[in-house]
C-alpha cells in the first residue's frame, strides 16, 4: 500500500509518451502535439511531453 499512497502511480486513463511513440505514426503524433499545446499557449504541458522525449532519446520537432 505504501506505493498507492507514495503518489508514484500513473493516474488512471492516462496514456505515456513511451506508449504513443511506440505506435505507428506515434512520434509525429507527439510533435504535432507539442506544436498544438504551444500555439495554444500551453507550454507546460509541451515542456513536460518534450522532457519525456528526451527522456526517451526520441526526435523532437
């Protein structure tokens, strides 16, 4: 039980870069992504995709 209470679980529903880059089209997937949340203004949520990205060695756009 200490893991659940630790706040080291992924949030139910929610999907990691790891997993959206493995599918086909996945990493252009992800960059088109980033490009939406930062012509929205949402750059933190782009931040946080881009350091997953990075994490991961994966091509950043």
């Amino acid at each position: 039980m200490a893991y659940e209470r630790s706040g080291m679980h992924r949030p139910g529903g929610r999907i990691s870069v790891a997993d959206i880059a493995a599918q086909p089209g996945g990493i252009e997937a992800l960059q088109r992504r980033v490009h939406e949340l930062r012509c929205r203004g949402v750059d933190f949520a782009a931040n946080a995709i881009e350091r997953e990205m990075a994490d991961f060695d994966l091509p950043r756009g």
